[in-house]
C-alpha cells in the first residue's frame, strides 16, 4: 500500500471540494483549480476528509495511487494559502522592474527580457533585484520560475546569474598561476 496515497486530506475551512467523473474541482479564498484524474482511482470526501482508494495492486494503479494525493493535496494548499517562488538577481547592473502585470529584467545582454503577463501568475519586484512569483498552481509557480532563472543560471566562478533565494552555489576556485 501506498504510504503517501493511504494518507487522508483534511480539507480548511472556506475549502469547497467537489468530486464528478474523477473531475476534482477546488475552490478557495484565492482562487479554483479544476483538473481531471485516473478513473483507477477512487476519490471520496468524508468528514471533512479527502480519502483515496485503489481497486488492485498493478504497478499502473500503484504509481497513480500516491500522485493523485499528493496533486489534490497541492490544488488544496495553493487555494487556501498559494505559492511563492523567490528569484534573486546576483551581477552587477542585473535588476528587474514590474511593466504592467508582466516583468522587464536585465541581464547583462544588449536587450532586456520582456516576460509577458501570465494568467494566475503574479510577479512582485523588490529592491530591484528581488522577484517574487505568486500563483495557486504549484506546477506552473515552479515552472515559471524555472524558466526565468534558465535565462542567466549562476556561474560557479563569482556566482553571477539568476538563483532561487534558498539555492546555494558551489563556488569553484579561479585559475591559479
């Protein structure tokens, strides 16, 4: 049995969670996320509790068992709470600024970055070299951020580029002569 998948979800208050089809629908002080799961599984709200079961041991069935919890368990923390992602500049001259609802960076190429508005995405800039990403959907917080940091990743040497505020560099020793 699945250790993550037997675990049940207890579901805040001000949390409305509905089940159609393996249609999960959850909505939520900051928002709703809708996404469609396996019909292996068997999803059920009781007491206030989102419960997962599945109908035999297949490795197919074993491996949705636990994904599908811990997916419903992300769309139910991120409408109650969110997610954040926080992006630090390191570089001389590299500094971002907010342009509407989308980002303007530089970073130290001829152009700046222009990163259009993204739906449920909301880009929070501080002291210039702080961004601070917020959604409910955790995957797409994660991979917004991803792709902005894959624009200048830090360099071992003097740790310049774009870097997670909880990532730390390995730094490598210069040439010696």
């Amino acid at each position: 049995m699945s250790r993550v998948g037997k675990k049940p979800i207890a579901v805040p208050s001000g949390v409305d969670f509905s089940v159609k089809d393996n249609v999960v629908t959850v909505k939520g002080p900051k928002g709703t996320l809708t996404k469609e799961f396996n019909k292996s599984i068997t999803i059920k709200l009781e007491d206030g509790h989102i419960t997962f079961e599945r109908p035999n041991d297949e490795p197919f069935t074993r491996s949705i068992h636990g994904t599908t919890r811990a997916l419903i368990n992300n769309m139910v923390k991120g409408v109650s709470e969110g997610y954040r992602k926080t992006l630090t500049l390191v570089g001389v001259g590299y500094r971002a600024a907010a342009k509407g609802k989308g980002l303007e960076i530089s970073l130290g190429f001829s152009h700046p970055i222009i990163i259009d508005e993204i739906p449920g995405i909301t880009f929070t800039v501080e002291k210039n070299t702080t961004i601070h990403i917020d959604g409910i959907e955790k995957e797409l917080v994660g991979q917004v951020a991803a792709n902005i940091r894959a624009k200048r990743p830090p360099e071992p040497y003097k740790g310049k580029g774009v870097k997670y505020a909880d990532e730390h560099i390995r730094r490598k020793e210069g040439k010696k002569s």
